[in-house]
C-alpha cells in the first residue's frame, strides 16, 4: 500500500474521510504510470508542480477564505480539473463562485467497502443507537435528546465514538469535554472517542440505528453511507448534501437553525425511529436491505475507480508533455493551507 504514498498530499496521521479518500486512490488500485503525472491536491492548494496535471479534489464549502481565489476565471485555469464529492457540493459552487457548468468540474464519489453483515443482536432486547464523527456536527444535540428518552426507556444505550483525533487534531477536543463527560457519566452511554476505521466499521454491524442530528453542513457523509451499508436505520436533518448523497431514503426530517425546534424535531424522530427497530417489522428489513443494496452498488470502489482511471488516462492523453502542462503566469502561488 505504501508504494505510491511518495505521490501524495495529505496527512499521513489524519484518518478523517478526505484522507481515507486518498489512500483509496493511492493504495496501488490505480496504475501508478496514471498517478505518476499528476499532482492531485486533496481539498488544499498547495505549491503547484508546473510539470504535472494538476487535479483540485473539493471536500469543503466554496465560502472557506482559502477558495476565495477561484472565483477568478484566470485563477482557475492553474487548475486542470476540479473533482466534486458530491452534486449538491459542485452546485454551491457554481453558485457562489461561479464555477462554469463545463467538463472542467465534474462529480466523482468517494467509494466505500460494502459491509459484510451477520445477525444483528436482536432490537426488541437492546436498540443500540450510535454516533460516528466528530462532536461538532451534532453531539450537543444528540446527548439532551438521548437523556430524555432515557428517562423512560432503559432498553436503549448510545455508542459515541467521536473525536478530533480522527483530523490528527486531538487538541481539538478539549472545548467539547463537557460533552464527552455526559458521555462518560450516563449510565446508557458508552463513549469510545477515536475509534481505528477498521475496528470502527466492525462494531457497527451491531448497531441498530445512526442518530446524526446534523448541524454541519456535509458536502457529503461518509459515516452515513457506511451506517446504512450496514444496515442501520439513519435518522438525520435534510441539511445541505445529506438528501443528495443518500438518495433521501433516510429517516429523514425537516431541520431548523432555531436550536430548539431542532432538538424537538429530532426528538420525534429519533422515538419514531425507536419504536420501528423494536417492532423489527419485515417491512422495515426491506427498507434497510434496499439502503444497504443502493449505497453499495452508487458508492461500489470498482465503480469509483473506474471513474477514476478514466479520467486520469483522459488528462495524460490531453496533458501528454510538460510543456502542454505549464501554469499560465512565471510565478507558482502558494495558498496557507493552514487556515481552516
């Protein structure tokens, strides 16, 4: 796996889904001739390599200060392709920095392995619920609403595992401790912080339902689409690329941005999601067994990769010599890839 990383650009100590995205690529599943040049910049612009093809992958929002420069058509064309994870994504950016509707930008997918299930633990003794990412994309509207419905149901328990760790940031954490303390002092939570993908993707196989209150708006949701290939019922807002990247066939329910009617709204949501697990209906296998069908074949890494390949194998062509590659102005510019 490690014979290509001398290509790549990313954290090697973040395991967050941009850095599961490049070791996908760069794992040795594409040919390394069709990486060799290209410099692929995931997320970040960094120092540009005038003799390469220069790929900008985009996993954040077109309003972040360093994208700023893009909305400049002249900027832009020290880009030889941007790739979009997701529809919805692309449109903001479209939108807000007038990106052209050309085959300059296009959407390819992150992949994800398909999950390999066995028996679920049986709903009607225990409903695990389980919260995968970060704290800051609905921990604190998660944990009042789970202690609520706590109250009067003892059958329930919660699996946090959560941490900034994930970014290689741990420090990060600090400012949600209160949070993480909740965690650790409920007696129908069990808190994990980070879990190793791997062991992450194992646990959840007993999980029954992924609560995600959202409140970040997601350029698309990897922890969501792994919930569902495992068949958990998701329960999450229809906020920014949540409905596109599902397929909208979620628990899904209106959200707000009045933390109130948030937490009321997910609250119904959340018991209604409760009370269908435990009924364990046939009607509710097929729901899930269609999700799990559904993200495994849109988000299958076959698929992915060939989308992969062929555009790569398209760029080498049209970008065959160094020459052909060249940035358009003498000086390379370099964009502080550390603010966020």
């Amino acid at each position: 796996m490690a014979d290509n990383y001398d290509l790549m650009e990313v954290n090697k100590d973040a395991h967050g889904g941009t850095e599961l995205f490049m070791h996908f690529l760069y794992s040795g599943i594409i040919p390394r001739e069709l990486l060799e040049n290209v410099q692929i910049m995931p997320g970040r612009i960094t120092e540009l390599k005038e003799d390469k093809i220069r790929i900008l992958t985009m996993h954040d929002l077109p309003h972040e200060p360093q994208f700023q420069p893009l909305g400049d058509m002249s900027y832009r064309k020290k880009i030889h392709r941007t790739v979009f994870i997701s529809h919805w994504q692309q449109q903001q950016f479209m939108n807000q920095l007038r990106f052209p509707n050309d085959l300059t930008n296009l959407v390819i997918e992150s992949g994800i392995e398909p999950s390999v299930l066995d028996e679920k633990p049986d709903p009607t003794d225990i409903i695990n619920l389980a919260y995968f990412t970060t704290p800051h994309r609905g921990l604190n509207v998660l944990l009042p609403v789970f202690s609520k419905i706590a109250e009067t149901d003892k059958n329930v328990k919660l699996h946090v595992h959560s941490s900034f760790a994930a970014y290689g940031r741990p420090e990060q954490d600090a400012q949600f401790e209160q949070l993480f303390q909740i965690c650790r002092d409920h007696p129908q939570i069990e808190y994990y912080g980070f879990t190793e993908h791997e062991e992450l993707l194992a646990k959840i196989k007993d999980y029954h339902i992924f609560a995600y209150p959202s409140v970040w708006p997601e350029t698309a949701c990897r922890a969501m689409l792994e919930a569902m290939s495992a068949k958990l019922l998701c329960v999450h807002p229809n906020l920014a690329a949540l409905p596109d990247t599902s397929g909208s066939l979620n628990l899904m329910y209106q959200g707000s941005t009045n933390p109130q009617e948030h937490l009321n709204a997910f609250y119904t949501a959340l018991t209604g999601a409760i009370s269908i697990v435990r009924e364990n209906s046939p009607s509710l296998q097929q729901h899930l067994d269609f999700n799990k069908h559904y993200v495994d074949w849109r988000y299958n890494p076959e698929v992915i990769v060939k989308k992969w390949i062929g555009l790569l194998m398209e760029l080498n062509k049209q970008y065959a010599d160094v020459a052909s590659r060249k940035v358009s102005t003498d000086q390379i510019w370099v964009i502080d890839t550390n603010k966020r």
